[in-house]
C-alpha cells in the first residue's frame, strides 16, 4: 500500500495523556491512516527518528482578525507547532461592521490589541459587512494554519445599537432580540463562538472604554442564547474580576442559562496576588458540578518588551527622549550613543500622569534583561536593579547600555502578570488545575510590546526539559492539554489526537534542540507597520 505521507520511527505523543510509544504514521488524503509498523511505503517519508510526533497543537486565543485578511501565514504561532488558531478574542474584531463604523473598530483594535492604526486602514480589505460576509472574505484565502473566528461582541453591539452601543448604553429588549438573532447567524455561518470584553484595561485609541464594559446581564444572556439557538458554539470572556466570586456567580448563571461552554482568563495580578485562586476555585466548583467552565492560562508570565525599537522603553516618557522620538530607528539610536544627549537623558525624569509609564518603567527591581538563551523565569540577579549594582551605576544607566546592545536592538522584559512573587509557581498550580487549558498567547496582537505567540514552545522546554526553580511537567500532559483538550473544547472533535481518522495536523519535533530565539522586529505588515516575532528551532516539521 502506498500513503501519501509516512513518518518513520518517532517517539508518538498521541495526545490522549498516555504514554509514550515509537511507531511509525501514515497519512493519506489528509488523514491518519495507520500508526505502528507501517508496511507500505509513502509518497514523501520523514525520518522522525530520535524525535517526537505529536498532534498539531491548538491556539485558543489569539487576535489575527486583521492579519487573516492580508496574508496566510498566521505568524508567529504557525513556528510554534500550532496547527489550529481561534481568533476574534476578548469582543474585539471586525465583523458585523458598517461602513460608517470601520474606523470605530480599528481605533478599538488599535487600544485594545495594540495593532498601529495604519497598519489596519492599508491592510483590511473591508469587502464585508456582516459576520457571513467576513467568513466568505476569509474563505478566498489559504493559510498555514486552520483558522477559527468568535463573533465579537463590541463589533456586534456597534453594528445594532450605533452611537448608543459605544457610548456603552443599556441594551434594549430588541437590542439584545437583533444581537441574539446575529449570533445565531454568525455561528450557523461558521462562527466558533462568541467573546467579550469586562475589563477597564480594554479602551480605542483615544481613551475610551470598550462598549462591551457595562453589557448587562441580560445582555450577555441573550447573546449567548443565541449561541444555543445554533446549537453549537463557545463563550469567551475577560474580565477585570474586582469581586471574582460575583462575577463568577454572573458568568455561571450564563452557562447554565445557555448550556454553552465558557472559558475565562485567568493571571496573578500584583495588585492581588492571590486574587486568581478565588477565581479559579469558583470555575473549579462549576466545573466539577458539571458545568462547562474553563480557565485559559498562560505557561509563563505576561510580559511588555521594552527597547528603542518597540513600543516602550524606560524612557519614554522623558521630555529628553521625546525629542528623538520620532526620528528614524538608526539617527535614535547614534543620537543615544552621543556622549552630550547620554548626559542630558539620563539626568531627566519622567514626565507623564499615565500610571504605567510612571511607576511600571521604573520598577527597576522587576525589569529584567533579556538575553540568549531566552529565560522566562528570570531570577532577581537578572534584574535592572541587581546589574546596575554590580556594574556601579544607576538602574537607568544600566537599561540605557542593555538597549543599545546588538546595535540597538537589545531588549528588557517586564514581567506583569503571573510573576508576582518571582518564579511561575502560580502558573504552574493553574496549568495542573482540571479546570484550564493553556490559551492567552494574543497571537497576532500587541505587536509592538508581547511577543507570546511561543507560549506553545515554552511548553515543551521550559516546562518538559529545562526548568531548574520547581517541578517539571510530564509531556504527555502538555501535549494533550495542548491538541486534544483544547480541539475538544471548541467543538473541533476531528483534531488533536494521532490516530486512524483524525486529520493529519502534526508536529516532527527535535526536543532535545529545542530553542526559542530571542524576540525581534520584522518590517512586514501593511503600511510598512513593525511587529514583534519569535522563531524557535527545532520544529522538524508541521504537517
């Protein structure tokens, strides 16, 4: 017998959570046909040798709405062995979408996901207008990754109320009637699911909130039952969680009022380090009364890269470093080497009422140096603080040398979620809880400030091979909880485990090689727009 595809001897992690076991697979028509000691030969054969096989690993929340629609490749997931991406996260999206609002909508996409304005004005083609229309755009194009699209909700209640959905109004009886009736369309037409946004974090460009802050329950129930009405379909929300067990009460109400499945994001924030365990013992409770309930989780911290080429520095909101700000990256970068201007800047301050840039960019004792090989569990000598020390010097000088190296390109790394007290225990205890799946990579969005796209990699060495601060994770639970129990949680049941009749979305992976590289700028969206992206090596293939 002939397969179109035969991979020859590797370690198969098949995704059910069971032990390993080296075989052979083939493929033929786009799905597994055999696993073992495959007797006929393949059209292409990979020698898989020394190297594990597992399925192709689902990204359940990213923001590649825009990017879909002017390129197939859904970088930088599609380095990372994802296989599958849900898009269309946190209500932000651009679809149902009126003429008259598509400005709106990348204002909101600009503040919310960090996505430069003329980035998205040159890129979308803005051939839609409803949710049908956006998939059948969609459709005409090919990617290196399967795409799955969320009915925004911001999007959503714009397109019905106008001017009273952004203004974030109370939703009318048939108000929330027209957006129950678009659901059910929009997900009969293709949709995964449904998603909103609760957190004040979430505002346009401009400053405004989202105008999903305030969405009623009423509203978000209606909504949801519309999902119902399709019959099929998920709930993805975010949310500040100021008081965690209301607002878990409120999102289990939903569910039960629905049926439908709901995840929620879930991180340590500094402001209340253990906050998440409230929220996570309320989902668990659901969860284990039957409900479909889920916690999305990140494996590493939350982090804002900062350097003279990204979006922030230690800087930036000095008045000395605001008159070279806008000049092109390589003038920036002669003018800072300048014995006169290194003198002049670092004896300024910063001048700014915004809290971030006045209190986050000089906490020196949480701003890390990041460097080959790439740590995401820096220890407190990797710190501003601890190096300026060592060197003699101040914090600031400290970070203005660490930005110039590699020609300027250097990078710091300031963690913000998920490292409060200095090491991923926190993750760790949410990754192992029945409760979660791995999600919150934001592929595709805050492109110049997160490069977490590689949360899929970091999985595998940071967690399987090289941690050195606390317990490792077995690799047959990453790979399930990474391909089949996040394909099942979406309603994609024909994905993520190897075997006879699945499709054939796989990885051939060099584990014991591994490596994520360092975080760089590429020069490739519309408009000539920057992004962050991160490459890993080690990736075989993915098929």
């Amino acid at each position: 017998m002939t397969h179109d595809l035969v991979l020859r001897g590797g370690t198969i992690i098949d995704g059910t959570g069971g032990e390993s076991f080296e075989g052979d697979v083939a493929v033929s028509n786009g799905m597994i046909t055999e696993i073992g000691n495959v007797a006929g030969r393949g059209i292409e054969e990979i020698d898989a040798r020394g190297q594990i096989v597992t399925p192709g690993f689902v990204d359940i929340h990213t923001h590649y709405d825009g990017q879909a629609t002017w390129t197939g490749s859904i970088s930088p997931s599609s380095l990372h062995g994802v296989t599958t991406v849900v898009m269309g996260n946190c209500g932000v999206g651009f679809a149902p979408c009126k003429p008259e609002d598509h400005d709106r909508l990348i204002r909101l996409m600009e503040g919310v996901e960090d996505i430069p304005f003329p980035v998205l004005a040159e890129g979308l083609p803005w051939n839609w207008e409803s949710f049908p229309d956006y998939l059948d755009s969609l459709s005409n194009g090919q990617f290196d990754a399967d795409i799955c699209v969320q009915l925004p909700h911001a999007a959503l209640r714009v397109y019905v109320m106008g001017e009273r959905g952004a203004n974030r109004e109370p939703a009318t009886e048939e108000d929330i009637r027209q957006m129950r009736a678009l659901a059910t369309e929009a997900i009969l037409a293709g949709a995964i699911g449904f998603s909103t946004s609760r957190t004040l974090n979430h505002r346009t460009s401009d400053g405004q909130p989202t105008p999903t802050l305030t969405a009623s329950e009423s509203e978000l129930t209606g909504i949801a039952q519309g999902v119902a009405d399709a019959g099929r379909g998920v709930l993805q929300f975010v949310s500040d969680f100021d008081d965690p067990e209301k607002e878990a009460a409120m999102l289990r109400r939903i569910v039960e009022a629905s049926g439908r499945p709901l995840s929620v994001s879930l991180a340590q924030a500094d402001v209340a380090p253990d906050g998440w365990r409230r929220l996570l013992g309320a989902i668990e409770q659901a969860v284990e009364d039957g409900l479909p309930m889920r916690a999305q989780v990140a494996p590493r911290p939350v982090g804002v890269l900062l350097g003279f080429e990204l979006t922030l520095n230690p800087f930036s909101a000095y008045p000395v470093y605001r008159e070279i700000a806008g000049l092109p990256f390589d003038e920036r970068i002669k003018r800072l080497r300048t014995e006169d201007f290194r003198k002049r800047l670092l004896a300024d301050a910063p001048d700014t009422d915004n809290p971030f840039l006045k209190v986050m960019l000089r906490s020196f004792g949480k701003i890390f140096q990041l460097d080959d090989p790439v740590n995401y569990e820096p220890t407190p000598d990797r710190t501003l603080e601890a190096i300026a020390a060592r060197r003699g010097v101040s914090p600031e000088e400290a970070a203005l040398d660490l930005m110039l190296e590699r020609d300027g390109h250097g990078m710091l790394y300031l963690p913000f979620l998920n490292y409060s007290g200095g090491s991923l225990d926190p993750s760790y205890e949410m990754m192992l809880s029945p409760a979660t799946l791995p999600g919150l990579s934001d592929g595709g969005a805050h492109v110049g400030m997160i490069c977490d796209g590689s949360f899929t990699t970091t999985m595998l060495t940071h967690w399987v091979r090289d941690r050195t601060r606390g317990p490792h994770i077995p690799i047959e639970h990453i790979v399930h909880r990474q391909a089949r129990a996040t394909a099942q949680w979406i309603g994609l049941n024909d994905r993520g485990l190897i075997a006879p009749g699945y499709r054939a979305d796989l990885n051939v992976i060099d584990l014991a090689n591994l490596k994520l590289h360092l975080p760089q700028v590429d020069y490739d969206l519309p408009a000539g727009g920057r992004r962050l992206m991160q490459h890993a090596s080690g990736y075989a293939a993915t098929i």
